[in-house]
C-alpha cells in the first residue's frame, strides 16, 4: 500500500497506538509465554505495534524514555531524511532512527524476543 510521503506535525508515540483484539489476544498470548521484566514487555509491545502499523513502511522515529515516536513515513528524498535528522537532534533526540519494519505476522519472519540467549547460542528451529 502507497502512502504520501509524510512528516507529522506532531509525533506519533508506539506504544499508545491501538491494536484489533484478535491481534491483542495474541500479543498478551505471547507476553504471558515468557517471563519478561516490565522493560522487556513494554519493549515487545512497541515492536508488535510498530510492526503491525508500520511494516512496508520506511518511518523516521525518535526513541526515548517515553518510547518510540514516528515524526514521518515513507520519506523519498535522502535530503528530507538528513534535515528531519538534523532537526530532530538539534531539538535534543539522541537517538534518531531511520526504520523499515517487517510484518508481524509474515511466516519468514521469527517474532522478536526480548530474551538475554544471544543471537550465536539460538539454535535454529526448522520450519514446517
């Protein structure tokens, strides 16, 4: 799906967007399969959120303590991305993220997790 190129007047925070129950049940599904601190679970839901909203979609966003923020989606220019990053940090952002998030639920892709097993000790599970 095509969308304008856009960079919001005011941003969007993550973690307050909104999720169709089927796919709540299934977050809290998973977030109850583990034992997450609450940093890791507020973590997991912004990435399930960010993913389901966003994916296919190259968004500029700021993270912070009061979490991840969308200031613009699916800019073209590399120009329009620098000056949205030079703006942003001259307004105090530390960490400006340029993202392309993948689907959620897209069988090639593993549901991310907060878990402290580095990545070279995960064993690969074969796919059915």
């Amino acid at each position: 799906m095509a969308t304008i190129p856009t960079t919001l007047s005011e941003p969007i925070l993550v973690a307050n967007l909104p999720l169709p129950p089927e796919d709540a049940a299934e977050l809290e599904r998973y977030l109850r399969s583990s034992r997450f601190t609450r940093s890791e679970r507020a973590f997991v839901e912004e990435t399930f959120k960010l993913r389901h909203h966003y994916a296919g979609h190259f968004v500029v966003a700021t993270a912070g303590r009061g979490g991840l923020q969308i200031h613009a989606i699916d800019l073209e220019s590399p120009d329009e991305v620098d000056e949205l990053t030079r703006r942003l940090q001259a307004q105090g952002h530390h960490n400006v993220l340029c993202l392309f998030p993948t689907p959620w639920n897209d069988p090639d892709v593993a549901i991310l997790t907060a878990n402290r097993v580095s990545a070279s000790t995960r064993k690969s599970v074969p796919r059915a």
